[in-house]
C-alpha cells in the first residue's frame, strides 16, 4: 500500500517523509486546487525530502485545455523537474469534447522519461471514464489520480473499483479527495486499490504577532497534520495484513 501526500510548504514536505508516507506531490496555490511550483519550491523541495517527489504541472487554474503557449510551459516545466532529479510528474489535458488528449499527454509522457507521469484528476472531468482509461495506458502513463468521476473517492468507490478491475494492472488507480483515516479502510477495500492520495490538510495561523485591524483578514496557510497521515498509514496497513 502506498500514500501519496499532497505538500504546498517546505515544511509539509519533510514532515509528509517523517511520517511514512512514500510519495510527495508538490503544488502551489491550494485555492486553485494546485498550480506548478515555482523553480525554487521544486529545487528546495528535491533537497529536503528523499521521498518520490511529484510536482503538479499545471499553469493555471480552472480547466485543463491548453492553448500551445501553456503547452509550451507545461513542456518546460517538466524538463526543469527531471534536471532537479524529481521522480515523476502530475498533469492532465483534455479535448474540447471530453476525452484524452493523446497526441500532448503522448508527448509529455515520453519528455518526462525517465521520470513517471501521474495523470491528474483532469481525468474526473472525461466523458467516457473506460475509454479514457485505455487511452492513458496505450500512452504509456504511469497512474491515474482520480475519486472516481465524483466530488469524493468516497462517492465514486463504485467506479474506482470498476477502473482498477479494468486496468488490470496495466496502470495504476490511485484514488484521492476526500480520503482520510476515518474512511481510507473502507475506500482501499471497497476499491481494491493499492495507491491512495490524500491532502491530511490542516490549516495553519499566521505566527505575525502585529495584524492591522483595518485589513478585516486573517492570514492562513495550509500544511499537513503528521498525525493525521500516520492514523491513515495505520488504517492501510490493516488492510493490508486483512487474509
């Protein structure tokens, strides 16, 4: 069973590794619900953790078409992750029409290698779920990061562990949103998935001892509960070790 943590801080990064968890996946701008990293985040990032890392490739919010200028600054971003050492990559571009966008994912899979390719929960958004499913294994992805074509992996349990069936381990099926130590048993037996993606997202308040009362904000981040990822890992390898 493997857990792959979402990091936006420095800090989420060495404690996602100090907790167990085997994978990273580095974003910015959780508001978006992650954009690319920048050059230093990446750089800095590759140096605190030894833990597969994964940078999200995505220039932008919103949806995942792609003018040939984005395209060209998805292509440049993963040449910069692969000369940093990262060990694969997060992205997803999509047709007019809901399907795979084979001929770009083609060649951003074969520009990251050796590197992996996770494709990212753009795949939530295909209009037919089976046949976008063999169209990433025929490209030569890696995995899939997907909560099954619903808002939660909770709630798309149903079609995840058609997706894992289909797969047939021609790719991997790693389902996120919404997972935590509460519900991860139940979704990995449900599913029978092996490869699980979860934020463990807390929210952290500004240590700033001075905040103008005349901004009417309160200044936040988000970071990851160590704690949180280890009830998770614990609650997996239960599973795990189920005959």
């Amino acid at each position: 069973m493997i857990l792959e943590i979402i990091a936006f801080t420095i800090d989420s990064c060495k404690k996602i590794e100090t907790a167990g968890a085997q994978r990273i996946e580095l974003c910015d701008n959780p508001g978006e619900g992650g954009t690319t990293p920048s050059y230093g985040m990446i750089k800095a990032a590759r140096e605190a953790a030894s833990i597969e890392l994964y940078p999200i490739i995505r220039p932008r919010g919103g949806d995942f078409l792609y003018s040939d200028e984005e395209f060209a600054i998805i292509k440049n971003d993963i040449r910069v992750c692969r000369e940093l050492g990262c060990d694969g990559v997060v992205t997803g571009i999509l047709e007019t029409n809901g399907s795979i966008d084979k001929k770009r994912t083609a060649q951003l899979v074969q520009l990251a290698y050796p590197m992996g390719l996770t494709f990212h929960r753009a795949f939530d958004r295909v209009k037919d779920a089976s046949q976008a499913l063999e169209d990433l294994i025929d490209i030569g992805c890696e995995r899939v990061l997907t909560s099954g074509l619903y808002p939660t992996a909770e709630q798309g349990a149903a079609q995840l562990k058609a997706l894992v069936e289909q797969a047939a381990g021609r790719i991997i099926i790693m389902p996120g949103s919404g997972i935590r130590a509460t519900n991860i048993a139940a979704i990995a037996t449900a599913t029978g998935a092996t490869e699980f993606h979860s934020s463990a997202r807390i929210i952290k308040d500004s240590a700033m001892e001075f905040s103008p009362v005349t901004m009417n904000e309160k200044l936040q981040s988000v970071t990851v509960d160590e704690d949180e990822i280890r009830r998770i890992l614990m609650n997996l390898e239960a599973v795990d070790n189920l005959p």
